[in-house]
C-alpha cells in the first residue's frame, strides 16, 4: 500500500509505530495535537529481495512517510525465539539465556523490559534488522510483541483475585497471557491449524497454572472469525468465556482505532 498520498504537518509533534511482520510493516502515526488524528497503515515486504534485512530496507526507503522526523519511532518485532526472565535480569544475561534456550539462533538478540510486569523478554531479531533500526530511526526502543500485551492487561488486573486468560486471536496464530493475583504468570506465542488446537493449548495451560474454571476468567481479542471458533469450545470447560472489552482510551487517538493493529494499539496506550 502506497504512503505518498499521506502528508504530515510537524511531524516533530508525532509519533510513528511500527509493526514488524514476515511479509508487510504495519505502521500508526499519531499526536495529541490534532483530535482524532490516527493514521493507520501497511508496507509489504519483496520477499523476493533475497532476504528479510534487505526487503524490510526497501520498504522503508521507498516510503518516505516512515523517514519523517517524527517525535518518536516505536518498533515492534514478532519473535517465536524468546524467553521471559525476571526484570533484574542484565541485557547481556538475558541474551546469554536467549543463546542458551535456542542455541542454533540465528537472528540477533534483543532485549526488553515491561515496567508494570516486572520482567524481561529476550528475543531474537532477523540478522542485522537492530542495527537497521538503530541507523535509521536514531536509536528506537524495540519491543517484543508480547510486550504491549502483557503491559496492558497488568494495569487492568492489578488489586484483583480472579485470575484471567487473555487471548489475542489471530488467522493461525494465538497470543496468551495470563494473570494470576494480578500477577503475570504466562506469556507464550502458539501457532496452530484449527479452533481446537487452540483450545487445546488453553485448557493445558488453564490446568497447569490450577485455574478455576468456575470462576476464573477467559477474555478474547483480535480476530472476530477465530474468536467467534474458539469460544463456544472453550465454554464447554470454563464458566467465563467473553471478548476482552476494547479499552475506551485507544478511542482517543481516532475513531478507527478499533481498525488499526491491537499491539499498536495497546503499546500507545503504555506510553
């Protein structure tokens, strides 16, 4: 999708996030201000460019909008290689734990730290897009993509004991994250080919981290057709079964918000 028809007045007033995905960049623009001022938006990738770095620098060179000297770039890498560890954990412990746990790594290690958690994920990246971004966008945070999630859901389950399941549902792939005393016990990425393997991964962890499937609860977000499959399986077992309520803040950066992607969504509401 082009980017030459969007024009940005003071980008020094905006932020720009970015999504990185296997095959596009998706991306929001917003500041505070201008009123509903969300602009959402995606870059797909060549992947015929002969590998992930230099498909991911095409993109971005060819579309100016993301070059902008905006207030605040934000990028966002989906990883299946990380791990979750305490949040006094080092950088360079934390990827040490990285190359341990996958030691035929071949990305490059990152780290980051979720504040209201309390904890650090130690992820890989595609061989060399760090520095890429590094160069390019002077320096950025980068986070895993559990990152906005897990944020999110800790402020909303915190002085709390009904312990809850988050779920963000995609075409075959699910993101789970779940609170226990307002704590957060588990954050784990699943890949998966059909409702009930979905509903299996979430009744094997409901089981093994001893929730109440009486009382305890499961909330839903993201894809409306992959909700729609999983809950009706899911409230065969667990007597709360429900989509996560979209949080009335996101609304505040446009009236679209709901259109655009949940984790950018989720990580501009953890600024």
């Amino acid at each position: 999708m082009s980017t030459t028809n969007i024009n940005i007045q003071q980008p020094e007033l905006w932020t720009l996030q970015l999504s990185l995905g296997e095959k596009a960049i998706e991306y929001i623009l917003f500041t505070d201000a201008q009123e509903n001022s969300l602009i959402m938006g995606q870059v797909d990738l060549d992947n015929s460019a002969g590998s992930y770095l230099k498909a991911l620098e095409n993109a971005v060179y060819d579309n100016p909008l993301l070059l902008d000297d905006y207030r605040q770039v934000r990028v966002i890498v989906g990883s299946q290689h990380f791990v979750i560890l305490p949040g006094d954990y080092d950088d360079f412990d934390a990827q040490d734990a990285l190359e341990a746990t996958y030691p035929d790594l071949e990305g490059d290690a990152a780290t980051c730290y979720l504040k209201r958690c309390g904890v650090k994920i130690a992820f890989e990246t595609p061989k060399g897009v760090m520095g890429f971004l590094q160069r390019t966008f002077s320096t950025p945070p980068v986070f895993h993509h559990l990152h906005p999630l897990c944020e999110h859901y800790k402020r909303l389950n915190e002085g709390t004991e009904i312990s809850r399941m988050f779920l963000n549902m995609g075409d075959n792939h699910m993101d789970m994250v779940v609170y226990k005393g307002g704590s957060i016990v588990l954050a784990n990425s699943y890949d998966y080919r059909s409702a009930q393997d979905a509903a299996y991964y979430v009744l094997h962890a409901w089981d093994s981290l001893g929730l109440d499937r009486l009382n305890d609860e499961v909330q839903l977000t993201g894809s409306k057709a992959q909700r729609d499959a999983i809950a009706p399986i899911l409230r065969e077992y667990i007597g709360y079964v429900m989509p996560a309520i979209y949080p009335a803040a996101a609304l505040r950066l446009g009236q679209n918000a709901m259109k655009a992607p949940f984790d950018l969504i989720m990580l501009a509401l953890c600024e």
